[in-house]
C-alpha cells in the first residue's frame, strides 16, 4: 500500500544520541547500536516503539543496560516493536549481524572492490541497525569502527576523529568518530579499507581551517587533481555566494567502483561513485571533468542544503534536491559560460523530464504519494525543482531571493522542514504571496504556453496572447493555471531591443510578463515598427512554448536575439519544425528535402567567430532523435525519425563540408590538454564539425576521422573519433575498436565509454552485439556503472534499435532487467524506466513494448522497485 503524504505524523519517540560499535568482518559484521529515546510531547507513557528493519538479524536487546525478556519485543527481519517502552527516557542496545559480502543491493552496509561502505539514503540504514529510519529523527552520531588492520588501514565516518587505537593482542585497530550536528539517519557513513589518501586543506572565511581528503584505490592519486580543485571552489563560492561555510574540522570524499547513483552527502564524508572523482586527460572526456565538477559542488552544498537543513519527510525530496541542483547549476555558471551552461541544462531538461512529465511515470515535483521512494529520485524532482527554485528567483528579484535563503538557513538550521517553510521564507523577505506559485510542487505535467501577436501599424499597438493549458497525465485531473514568468523582449528591425511606451491588459514587470491566468493579452502601445517577440528568454520557465512565429522571422532571431539563450532555442525550433516534416515525410514513403533556407542559417553561425566555441557548437548539435520522438508526441517511428535526422545532418554537411573541414584543421590542439571551458568548448566544436565532415561524402573525410582517433593526446578527442567510425559504419571502424579496447583495458571507466559506443550503433546487428558484450571480461553484472554503460545506453541512447519492430529490443532490456531484479532492484528499475514512453509509439511497436512489460510483470518476486514502474507503466 502506498505511502501519502497527507499521512504524515511526527515519530512517538525522539533519538537524541547514537552510540554505534561496529565490528567490521566480510561476513559477519557486528553492530551495537545504543540509543537515548525519549518519549515525544503528546506520546502517551507506554506507547509501543516500533523500529524500521531491513533483512535484518538481532542478536542481542537490552534497555537500561538489562538484557530484554523475549515476552517485552518482537523481532522480525522488518521491524522491532518495544510492546511497553519506559515513560521516562532510556537507552536501547541493539546488537545486530551483517553479511556485507553478500549485500548486491549495495543499500546499507557492503563491499565494493574490497573495501566496505555504505548507502543509507533514503532507507538503507535500517539494513544496518534497527532504527526511526526516517528523516525528522535528527540524533548526535558517535562512531567506533573497529577491523582488521591489514584488510582496512583506513577507518572513516562522519564528523570529526576524536580517537584511534590498536587492539592488543589482536590484529585489529579502531577509530571514533563524532559528528555534532544532529542528523538522520539517511545522512550515516562508514568507509574502511585500504585506500590512498590524496590530502588538501582550505581555511573558511571565519578562519576554520580544514582538513580535506580524497580516498581512493592506490595507484590512482593522480587522477584525483580536478575533483580536490572543484571542492576548493565549491567551498570558496557557497561562502561568496550564499554566506555558507563548512562546518567540521574535516571534509573526506571516498571514490567507490560499486555505487547505485552519483554520489551521496553523508555529513563529513561524502562517497562517490569513481566516475564522477577519478580524471586524467587520456581517460576522461571534457563531459566527465565539467561532471566531477558539478557533482563535487552538487554533494558539497548538500552540507547546508539537505544536511544543516533536512526534510520533514520523503515527500519533501525536492526542498534540498532541487534547491542543490539549482546551486550547483548556479555555481557552473560562475565558472564556466552562463549562457552555455543554461543550454545544455534546459537541453537535459527537456530530454529526461519533459518525457517522464508526459508519460505514466509523471509526478508532481512533490509527490503526494509513493510505493518505493528509491524510484522518486527522478528528473522531475532533481532538474524540474531546480528549475521551480529558479522561478522563484524571478518571481521575487536576486535581493529578496538571497534575503529569503537568508532566513531560510537561519530559520531552520538544524530542524527537518517542508516545501512550505522554504517557501514562507521567501514570501516574508519579498512580501509576495506565493499561493499560486506553490502549485508548481502540486501539479504534474508540463504546461503548454501559446502566443500569437499581431502589430497594428496605425495604432503602433502590439497584442500579444499567451494562454497556457495543463495536459492531463498520470491520473490528474485539469490542471488549474499556474505562475508562469516569461522573460521576453521586443526586437526592431535592426535587430535591438526595442523600447515602447507602456503595457495594458497583463502583469509585466521589467522584462517578465506574469502569465497566471489560462490567457492575457498584453497591449504594448508607442510601439514603433512590427517587432519579433523573444519569449521564454533564458528558458524563464519549464513549459512548452509554441509560438506564431514563421520561419521568416525565427531565421530573424537566430541572426540577431540577444539573449543567447533564446538564439539557440531559436534554431532549434526551426531544426525541431524540419525534422517533424521530415519525419513526417519518411514515414509516408516521400522524397525527403531538408529546408535550405535553415541549412544556410547554421552555416552562418558555425562561420561566426563572434560566438564562442561552445555556443556554436551547441546550436549546431541537432535536436535528438528522442527530442524528436517528444515533439512529435504520438505514432512514433524511430526509424523515420533517424532517417530525417541523417537527411538534415547530410544536407548540412554537403552545404558546409569544407567550412567543417577547416574548422577541424582551425581548431586542431596546439598546446598541451587543459579541461577549462574554453578549450573545452573548442574541442566541442571541432568534434561535431568532424562529424559532420564524415557524412559530407570529401574524398578525405574518412582519413580525417582516422588522423584524429590515431593521433589524440586526450579521451575527448579519442572518443568522439571512434564514435563517429562506428556510428558511420566507416572502414576501420572495427580497427579501432580493438585498439581503444587494447589500449584502455586496465581502465574499466574507459571501458565503459567502449560499451556505450557499441550499444548506441544505429544498426541491425546492435542487439546481438550487446547481448555478446554481456559476456566481454570487462562486463559485470553486479557494477552499476557496467550495466549503466552497456544496457541502459542501448535502452535509452539508441531509439531505432530499442523499439525495433520484431521486438529484439525490447525483449533484451526485458531479460536484463529480470536478471538484475533479483540482484539489485534499484538499478533494475532504473532501467525497466526506459520503457516510459513506450504508449507514444506507432501500434507495431507498442504492441512490443507491452508485451516485454507484461513478461515483466508476469514475475510474481519481482522487488518492490521494479513492481511499482511495471504497473505504472501498464496502467
Ligand atoms: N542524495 C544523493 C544526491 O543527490 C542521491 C541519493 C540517491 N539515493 C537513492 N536511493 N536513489 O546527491
Ligand atoms: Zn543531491
């Protein structure tokens, strides 16, 4: 039965302190739990106590220091109920045993290459001890860890040391640690075993110096520079940008081969997944250092947004992950180029959100009800809540926004809070009433906004209506209208902004129309000229936007907006247009002619050397054939698709081969590797200017491609050679393939790139070719990051061959997912999501996809995880 929202209740009794002893050993860990508990205000004396549990094996139970009669408990492996807790506060010892070995949830405590450690969040600390699992319990955590000295030199947990020791006569050492921040339990870590340690220090702005460290498998210190560096300026920004500063006298960061996400925020001892820690030129690409970067700030600024300040409750996610991601969004910007960083975050946005706000799988940004929360650490709560933070930026202006997360991290420090009391912090500091606003959190779904305009010469009038509508999905009703800022301008024909006299009719302040009812019109008076509106500048918020705009006047707006931002939405809007005809037409059978007029406009940019590297290279990345599939929306053809999207790429690279051509030459490295953004941006350019010189049909591209995978001194360049050999099916594709494999072969990260490219291949023999890599010795089943690489880039990097008419697709992400169930639900779930959109495809294969999802669903022990997306998706 679901959990609700409206459900909620405060927990009977409170854990003031924790008190944990744990005796690490591969198979049979033991742990002794002592808890303070007190009865909460309004508990009646003698209410049972009931503990969360998870797979769980007691072996010992005493309150007050006495051993329990077994008349007094009951113990399952799922729970712990007290029948006739004291009234008066008292001590619980709990006494449990672990098999970390066997633990391939990799949920509590487990082992990853040898060394152990731990995930908690959201509900994995009840696999370790009996406990108020949930997240308003906030408790002062002691630590004794306590190993083998040879298997586990090193001994880590949250807080700062306070004690380390030899055991006599034994093998065994120990350490304690002690956090004096009262946190949940989801926030617990424990890390022990042989590690090299890679050491820093940085001294907050109020003079606390601290001691920072990276751990991580010998033999790789060196690629651990770009990671420490990032958290040097993550801590230096939160400081400058939002008055926060780091709290304890350490701050460890523990790379793990074995981990079911990113990376986690345990107070003081942050443990990552390797890929987003470990960077050197020759194995990772420039995605991966801007990856490390924002992963590094992201579990950094958890330390005040999530940590400090917690959520009442599971329903509250988004009040730290989509503030979190809206700060660490924020600080790339700082670092990097704004406007770039806004691209490829709304380019993210639109193709993992938009299609999970569309499907069976929509939810409001705060949910009001789950089955396994562990499948709600989604799109929509992460990128669409940062883009709600965002709104609300607009909404209330920069000074009552940092005024109210002023209030807001004074106001709640150290407590467990909700949406609403974000929210009264902001409407406080700016005196605005955020009713309307609030229903961003409440309704699921992506709202459609449409404008027309029309300029009345005579009267130097512009009209301009925008009406927005809620699409139903997943169940919810008609939506009612939201808060909906557009930033805009107004565009001469010279191409400036142009002024006019005044507005009637609607909300506009500055350069924001304040769209809150279904429509407004807005009556621009003293307007001189018909000028072109640019809307949503800045992606202002997370809709759909269709405009009147004609072709004339988008190929206007990509010449001269000057919002970046909405330069590039301007060509992809008309690269979108094209490709929905073109694939309109290949599925009718006809003659596929890309629109010349467009063709020209990328030309212009790409020879544009007022804009940057990166931008160009962004505007002149094509909408994806997903992104294609979303905008189309209903009797989708993968395979028209990917046709009008190889006509367009053609037409492109005929037009402007040479101009690509020299591009590759211009921009060839000079210097030495560097992964800042310029140079970055560079090689992005360069890299799709190759592709396009690969399917320009010059009797020297495929030597082009060749030079560039033979020659690179980087994996950026290496890599998207190698991409473009296999993806074109060029002569030596196969040649390379071997070489990168022989090359990289110690590297498993780099490996798992040489996976993606095989399972993202556009062509018949991908399936059997994934299903052969399965049994590669580089392939395991139990590595998230493996089954990441190989199937999930099949099942959601690869639409023709996903949805396959014969159903070969589908059935091979079907047998995985069952396979991976038994052994990790998370991951296997993450997978079985691949499916979301399956209803929007043409009968054929839809037809397909249901029926794998029903084999799916046929399995009467599938996990909790996989059973609550199957039904979803069959609903
Ligand atoms: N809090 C982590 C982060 O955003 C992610 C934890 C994900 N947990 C999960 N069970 N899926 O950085
Ligand atoms: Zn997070």
């Amino acid at each position: 039965q679901p959990v609700r929202l409206e459900d909620y209740r405060p927990a009977p009794y409170r854990i003031d302190t924790v008190d944990l002893d744990i005796r690490l050993d591969p198979q049979a860990t033991q742990v002794t739990a002592r808890l303070r508990l007190a009865r909460n205000e309004g508990t009646a004396a003698g209410t049972p106590l009931v503990l969360d549990g998870d797979g769980l094996t007691l072996t010992g139970l005493a309150l007050d220091g006495r051993p329990l009669p077994g008349t007094a408990y009951a113990a399952r492996p799922d729970r712990l109920d007290l029948f006739s807790p004291p009234a008066e506060p008292f001590d619980l010892e709990i006494v449990t045993r672990l098999d970390p070995d066997s633990n391939t949830a990799l949920m509590g405590l487990y082992r990853s290459s040898g060394t152990w450690c731990t995930q908690c969040e959201a509900e994995g600390f009840r696999r370790i001890t009996y406990f108020l699992d949930r997240p308003d319990v906030l408790a002062v955590y002691t630590t004794r860890l306590e190993a083998p000295k040879h298997e586990a030199p090193v001994l880590l947990a949250n807080g700062n040391p306070v004690d380390a020791g030899e055991i006599p006569d034994s093998d065994r050492h120990y350490a304690v640690w002690h956090d004096p921040h009262p946190k949940p339990s989801y926030l617990f870590a424990l890390v022990a075993g042989d590690l090299a340690r890679v050491t820093d220090r940085f001294v907050t702005r109020s003079g606390r110096p601290v001691d920072l460290a990276i751990y991580v498998e010998h033999g790789k210190e060196d690629h651990c520079g770009w990671a420490m560096e990032s958290l040097k300026r993550s801590m230096a920004w939160d400081e400058a940008a939002f008055g926060c500063e780091y709290d304890l006298d350490v701050f460890n960061i523990v790379a793990v081969s074995d981990f079911n996400m990113g990376a986690m925020e345990n107070k003081g001892l942050n443990i990552f997944n390797d890929k987003y820690v470990l960077a050197d030129p020759d194995t990772a690409t420039d995605q991966d250092y801007a990856h490390i970067e924002a992963v590094i700030a992201h579990e950094y600024f958890h330390n005040w947004t999530g940590n400090r300040i917690t959520c009442r409750d599971w329903f509250q996610l988004c009040l730290k992950e989509g503030l979190t991601v809206f700060r660490d969004q924020e600080f790339t910007s700082d670092m990097r180029s704004r406007p770039v960083k806004r691209i490829a975050d709304v380019r993210l946005l639109k193709s993992h959100q938009f299609p999970e706000d569309a499907g069976p799988l929509a939810h409001p940004v705060r949910p009001k009800t789950y089955r396994e929360i562990n499948n709600f650490y989604t799109a929509t709560v992460y990128e669409k809540g940062a883009e709600v933070v965002r709104m609300l930026k607009i909404l209330v202006g920069d000074d009552a926004f940092r005024s109210g997360m002023d209030l807001y991290l004074r106001r709640h420090d150290a407590t467990a809070a909700t949406i609403e009391d974000f929210l009264a912090c902001f409407a406080e500091a700016s005196g605005e009433d955020l009713t309307q606003f609030a229903l961003w959190y409440e309704q699921a779904g992506t709202p459609q906004v449409t404008a027309s305009s029309r300029y009345d010469g005579d009267a130097r009038t512009f009209a301009l209506t925008l009406s927005q509508q809620l699409p139903p999905v997943a169940g919810q009703g008609e939506g009612k209208p939201a808060a909906i800022p557009i930033r805009f301008a107004l565009i001469g024909p010279n191409g400036q902004d142009m002024a006019y006299d005044r507005t009637s009719g609607g909300a506009v302040s500055g350069d924001v129309i304040h769209l809150t009812e279904r429509s407004q019109t807005i009556v621009f008076s003293g307007v001189s000229q018909r000028p072109v509106p640019s809307l949503l500048r800045g992606f202002s918020a997370p809709v759909r936007l269709e405009t009147d705009l004609d072709p004339h006047d988008l190929l206007f707006l990509t010449r001269h907006d000057g919002d970046p931002f909405n330069r590039w939405q301007a060509v992809q809007e008309l690269a979108t247009r094209d490709l929905v005809r073109l694939s309109a037409a290949a599925q009718a059978g006809e003659p596929l002619r890309p629109d010349a007029a467009f063709v020209t406009a990328l030309g212009e940019i790409l020879d544009d050397e007022r804009l940057d590297a990166a931008f160009r290279a962004q505007a002149l990345h094509l909408p994806g054939e997903a992104d294609i599939a979303r905008e189309i929306g209903r009797n989708v053809d993968p395979d028209a698709i990917l046709a009008a999207r190889t006509a367009l790429r053609k037409a492109i690279a005929r037009a402007h081969g040479d101009a690509c051509a020299e591009t590759v030459l211009d921009l060839a490295p000079t210097t030495v590797f560097s992964p800042d953004a310029a140079s970055a941006g560079r090689r992005a350019l360069k890299n799709l200017a190759l592709g396009y010189v690969a399917v320009s049909g010059l009797p020297d591209a495929a030597d082009m491609v060749i030079r560039q995978f033979d020659t690179a001194d980087n994996m950026t360049d290496r890599l998207a050679a190698l991409t473009i050999l296999v993806h074109e099916g060029i002569d030596g594709a196969d040649e390379a393939l071997a070489a990168f494999r022989d090359r990289h072969a110690r590297h498993a990260l780099a490996i798992d790139k040489w996976f993606t490219v095989q399972a993202t291949r556009p062509a018949d023999a991908t399936p059997a070719a994934v299903r052969a890599l399965t049994g590669d010795e580089g392939f395991d089943w139990g590595n998230p990051n493996r089954v990441r690489s190989l199937v999930n880039a099949f099942a959601t990097g690869n639409q023709t061959q996903f949805a396959r008419t014969d159903g070969a697709g589908f059935d091979l992400v079907a047998e995985a997912v069952l396979q991976l169930d038994e052994r990790n639900p998370q991951v296997a779930a993450r997978l079985l999501s691949a499916f979301r959109s399956w209803r929007a495809l043409e009968p054929v294969r839809a037809r397909r996809a249901e029926a794998a999802l029903h084999r799916i669903a046929a399995r009467e022990t599938l996990s909790k995880d996989a059973r609550d997306i199957v039904d979803r998706c069959l609903q």
